[in-house]
C-alpha cells in the first residue's frame, strides 16, 4: 500500500466518523434525547425561547461535567441493597383530613389524598439515561413493585430530567393507568411524543391551578433548569416546576420536585400558606458547584423552615448516586442540620423506599 493509499482511506476514516458524529450530534435532541419546547408569550420567566430562573443563577457547563467525572474517585460509598427494609403499607382509602405518601425511590412519591392516588415523577427503570444498560445504576428495589400499585389517578412530572421523567414508566403508566398528567410549559409534547397523542394531559405555568376532584393543584416556582441533550439550544425550553396540593378541608402537601437554594420557598408560603407535609430533596449535592440546581441537606432544612411546614418527608436520594456524597453521609448531613437547627428528627424524616408515612389523625 503507497503512503498516498494510506492517505487517502485516513482522511475517508476521519471523514466518515465525522460525518456519523455530526449526524448523531443532529438527531440526537430529536429522537432520543428529545426534549420539550413552548412557544408562548414573554413573561417574567421566560424570553420567548427560553425559560429562566428570575433569580441570578449559574447553568452548569461543559467544564464542571469534565471536573466532575475526574473527580469520580472522591464518591462516597453508595451501598448496592437488594432487598428493602420496608413494605408499603397502604390504607384502604385516604380521604377527607388524611394523607398518605409512600416512598417509591428518587423523587416518586405515592401521595395519597382527598381520595386520589398520585405519582410524582415516577421510575421504575434501572438506570437513569436515555438508554438503559448506561448511566447512573440503581442501587435499591423500587418501594413498591409495578403489579402491587393502586390505580393511579394523577402524576405529576416536575422537569424533563432523566430521573424525574423516565419515559419507559411514562409510556406504561399511560397505558395500564391512563392517569391525568399535569406538566409545567413545554413538556405536553414530550409527554405525548412517547405516550400518544390521546394521553390525558394538562400543561400549566407557575401559580397556575388545576382543579381535580376536590383536589387543587398548584405548580410552584423552583430554582432549576432543564435539559435531555448536551446542547446549548436544547436547554430550557421546557419549564420545571414544584406542586402544592390542597382539598378542601384537608390536608396541604407540597412536593418541591427540584430546587436549588431560593427564595421561592418563601414565596410559597406567603401565597399558598404553611403546608401540612413538604416532601423536599436531600440529595445530589457534592461537590458544590452542583448545587446550581439542588440543596443540601442543611439547606433543605433551611427550606422547611421558610415553608413553616408541619412535617417534612426527604427525597432525591438513596437509590441513585447523582453527585459525590455517599449514602449514610446524607443521612448524617441531614441529621446535623436537625440538631443544629433544634428540629426534632421525626419532624423531617428520611425515608426507605417502601416506606408509608402518615398523618396521625
């Protein structure tokens, strides 16, 4: 073979590669890496395009993944459990002055109330990636197995980030619950791309409310962004959002979906009043600059306080490790922030997947 053969197939290996490269790099984000998109008036949080926190915040960038995966070797322990130690125990019917809320794994919540069964950001996949067999590995069994779930009535998806919007649960739940879906701006054609056009679903913007039964639903502003590609572009088209649920004559309940440190929490209890439960994130918070999108443990705490909630219920931890921290270190983050703060523990609990935890009446 002559040093100009040689060449020419480099020069056509490196062309070809670049070509399925850039190809990927276009298909991607409309396939399957597809995310959400609005098209809608400007508002306070949003240009036109994209979304915004109307607080001064930081997008992560390309630097602080490349930082983070050098740094992996710092990770806290994350032991791998293959059985739980809790079993959910479900009442008959919630209704009237009670709640319920069952912890599933992550951020999906079973929350029980005014006589409904909803899902907050519901995953039951092993891994959470666009792919399964990549990414982030599960380290606990779901809470509660897929055939032992109650009908569900509602599920509510916070933002369009692997762990809270797994579509491969979606896609199921649709077909075997044929839930109401209430998604903030953006995601409805996310959700309908992998679920049908004929999905049940409802879209609405911060402070929006949807009425359900004798449940109302209200989304909240949070601290956060959202995502499904690498792209500049791709990013925050869709908004994110928490839930502040309220029946008439029962209980409050607030699911906070994910937040960075903000004076939303603030907000939400000037607004909507101090809710009866808070089911507010722990996890996801090493090394710092992470926290551009999440709070620590202390930080949660600090949010519990400014919602002036009765009880608080953690989640966005234990079954998937996000960020550096280890398992028991979360716990014993948020313990510390309990006791510095003179919170008593069973006030903000941390629960096990399959755990039920429920008001006392």
């Amino acid at each position: 073979m002559t040093r100009r053969t040689k060449f020419t197939l480099t020069a056509l290996l490196f062309a070809t590669v670049g070509t399925m490269l850039l190809a990927g790099d276009f298909l991607m984000p409309r396939w399957l890496c597809r995310g959400g998109e609005w098209d809608g008036p400007v508002t306070d949080h949003f240009d036109g395009t994209f979304f915004y926190n109307p607080e001064p915040s930081t997008l992560y960038k390309t630097s602080n993944l490349l930082q983070w995966l050098s740094e992996r070797h710092t990770k806290g322990d994350y032991p791998t459990v293959k059985k739980n130690t809790h079993q959910p125990q479900l009442a008959p019917k919630v209704d009237g002055q009670d709640w319920e809320v069952t912890m599933v794994n992550h951020s999906t919540m079973l929350i029980r109330t005014a006589g409904l069964n909803i899902l907050t950001d519901p995953i039951w996949s092993d891994y959470t990636s666009p792919v399964q067999g990549f990414g982030p590995r599960r380290h606990r069994p779901v809470g509660i197995v897929w055939e032992k779930l109650p009908r569900i009535d509602v599920c509510l998806l916070s933002h369009d980030h692997y762990d809270h919007f797994d579509a491969p649960t979606l896609k199921r739940l649709s077909a075997e619950h044929k839930p109401l879906f209430i998604v903030p701006l953006g995601l409805a054609r996310l959700v309908k791309y992998h679920c049908g056009e004929d999905v049940r679903i409802i879209e609405a913007d911060w402070w929006d409310s949807v009425q359900h039964g004798n449940l109302s639903i209200t989304l909240t502003p949070a601290k956060h962004w959202s995502n499904r590609y690498r792209k500049t572009y791709t990013r925050n088209r869709s908004l994110w959002c928490g839930f502040y649920l309220k029946s008439a004559g029962g209980p409050s309940i607030y699911f906070v979906g994910d937040s960075a440190r903000s004076n939303c929490f603030t907000q939400i209890h000037n607004r909507l009043g101090a809710p009866d439960v808070a089911l507010i994130p722990i996890g996801a918070y090493k090394p710092d600059w992470i926290r551009n999108g999440h709070i620590s443990p202390a930080e949660a705490v600090e949010a519990f306080r400014q919602l002036q909630a009765r009880q608080a219920i953690a989640c966005h931890f234990g079954t998937w490790q996000l960020a550096n921290e280890g398992y028991q270190e979360t716990l014993d983050d948020l313990a510390a922030a309990l006791k510095e703060t003179n919170i008593p523990a069973e006030q903000f609990i941390a629960p096990d997947n399959g755990q039920t935890i429920r008001n006392s009446h």
